[in-house]
C-alpha cells in the first residue's frame, strides 16, 4: 500500500475524503495503522475553523492503531503493538514544564488533530513521546474514547482531594460525565450525578450513582448540600453557570474541577470561596487537562479492571461527517466512533 485514505478538513464545516501518499516517521515518530478514531467535541475547533491552523488537516484525537514503522531514535515501542494517540500529541523534553516534569504542561506540543494531523485515517504519524499502550483485552474501538474522554475525567478524579468515601458530584451526563460517574463509583466515591430532567435519573444510577440531581427542577448546591456537601464536583460539559451553582454546594476545602471547555464566564462571589452560613469555608475552582502519557496507560487499564466503558456508536470512516453531525446535534448516546477498513 503506497497510498492511504484521511477525513481532511479544507474549509470550514466540510471533511472531505482524500488520499495521502505514505510517508516514513521522522525522528522521535512512529507510524499506526489506525483501527479507530473517537470522535470528540473538541474536534470542532478544527473542523469549523477556531483555532489559527494550516489546511488541509486531518482532525481526531481518539486514535487507536497498530504501530507499523519506527522512526529513528524511539525506544521501547514496537511494530505491532497496539497504541493510543491523545489530544496532547507528546512533550517536546526540554523546556521548562518537561524539565520539571509536567508533561502536560510542555510549552512546545502540538495538539493532535489541530496542529498536526490525527486519527480521522486509515494512517498517522505520531510522536512516540505522546503514545499509550492499549491493552490486549481492550478492543480499538473502546480503547478510542477512553484515551481523550476517559483520560480527562480518570485522571480529574484520580488526583482529585476526594478520598473513598468522600461525596464527589458529575455535572452533566454526557461524553464526558458518563464515564465520570463510572470512574467516581470505581474508586469508591459516593457519587451523585446532576443531569437536566428526570429522564436521565435512571441511566444515572445504571452507571453507578448513588445519587441523582435534577438541574432543572430545583437547587443543586441545596442538593448537595442536603446530602452533606461535596468533596469535589466534576464541571464535565456545563458552562459557567454551572459552576458558579454548584460552589455553594462543596464543603470546606472542597473543589470544582472545571473539565468541559466552555467560554462563558462563571460568576464565582469571593465570599462564597471563603464562607459557609455557619463557618469558614475555603474553596477551590480549578482546570484539569487531560493527562500524561502514563496516566493514559493507567485510565486504559483500570477500564479494563474496573469494567468501565464508554457507551459508543461506531461509524466508517468515509462517513466521518455524518457521525460528526450526529454527535454536535446531541444526538450521540454518548461517544462516536470512526472504524477503518482493516
Ligand atoms: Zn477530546
Ligand atoms: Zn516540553
């Protein structure tokens, strides 16, 4: 095969079919045939034109392949092992945060689907310093949207200041807060999940919640409040509203950790960051980006442990648009994902 085929966006809105030559990795690189490819909604930012980037590209990801070729210089990867590519495409090994190292906070990294082209392919390049290891028990497809999606929230809660036992809540019940409730009720948190509706309750507590708050009909920190107060609230796809509502309903020392990115302002009154009714209160509001290399590996495989498990829909590649569609309409229940032609 000399030649392979992408999902590329050359304008904004449109992903069109095209076909690549096949190219050699570079130095630090390493080539997958890629077996699948999450859709996320974060892709958007390519696909509708965002982020400041050079077209063609090829969006994704959620990829999921087979190492087929080594560049030069990469060590401890092997042709057909079968790896993940997430949104942070590797650390550059030099700068500052690496140095230090944060890898996810590494100054020179593309993001992958954005800056270089990712998974929406039957072939990537890849740089070996961003790659997971999948487990054999884990199929492609379900590896895929663990390795953005599952990562975001694993590690959110895994380095969270929630202890077993501790009440930790999951605002929205979507891409992201459905693999937040599972990962929360595997680590032995008492869980509440906060959704718009009743309808949702019952999906809710069949992915592992104690708990169910409905957002529309009635007051979430009183909620949470009544249940004792959270440790650590999950922001997974709300917008700043949500944050500010759900402050009031942490205990001292608790945190909202932000997860969904969302350009809308959270109103956040500094005396609420301070005080309860009854006493003092400090409080924190904080961000939490994906995950390095190695906490990929550990998301990947406790999923497999513990069970836990995106719900996708999966698509062929050449139908890369619909499935995008589907999944920006809210229509996805709750991850899509791009199969390719073995
Ligand atoms: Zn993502
Ligand atoms: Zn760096």
């Amino acid at each position: 095969m000399s030649t392979y085929h992408v999902m590329q966006v050359t304008k904004p809105g449109k992903l069109e079919l095209a076909e690549r030559p096949l190219l050699d990795p570079g130095p630090g690189q390493v080539r997958i045939r890629v077996e699948a490819c999450g859709i996320c909604h974060t892709d958007a930012s390519t696909i509708e034109g965002a982020f400041p980037i050079a077209w063609p590209r090829v969006p994704g990801h959620e990829a999921v392949g087979r190492i087929d070729a080594l560049g030069s210089g990469v060590e401890d990867w092997r042709p057909g092992q079968r790896v993940g590519v997430g949104f942070l495409g590797g650390g550059c090994g030099h700068c500052e945060y690496c140095r230090n190292g944060d890898l996810v906070a590494c100054q020179n990294q593309a993001y992958t689907g954005v800056h270089v082209d990712g998974g929406y392919a039957e072939v990537m390049i890849a740089k070996a310093s961003g790659l997971m290891s999948v487990p054999d028990a884990l199929p492609s497809v379900d590896a895929a949207p663990l390795v953005c999606a599952g990562l975001t929230t694993f590690n959110a809660l895994r380095n969270s200041s929630a202890k077993a036992g501790d009440l930790v809540a999951v605002i929205g019940i979507g891409g992201l807060g459905h693999l937040g409730v599972q990962y929360a009720r595997r680590m032995g948190f008492e869980v509440v999940a906060i959704g718009r509706g009743a309808g949702t309750a019952a999906l809710a507590r069949q992915l592992g919640a104690h708990h169910y708050v409905d957002s529309a009909s009635g007051n979430v920190a009183e909620a949470l409040q009544a249940l004792g107060g959270a440790q650590v609230v999950l922001a997974t796809a709300s917008g700043g509203s949500a944050i500010s509502d759900t402050l009031k309903g942490l205990r001292p020392r608790g945190s909202v950790i932000v997860l969904g990115a969302a350009a809308d302002p959270a109103q956040i009154s500094p005396y609420d960051m301070l005080f309860s009714n009854r006493g003092g209160s400090p409080k924190t509001v904080q961000g939490s980006l994906t995950g390095t290399p190695a906490a990929g590996d550990a998301t990947l495989r406790f999923s497999v442990l513990s069970g836990v498990a995106a719900m996708i829909e999966t698509m062929p590649l050449e139908k890369a648009s619909e499935a995008y569609a589907k999944l920006m309409d809210g229509q996805a229940r709750f991850r899509m994902v791009l199969t390719m032609a073995p």
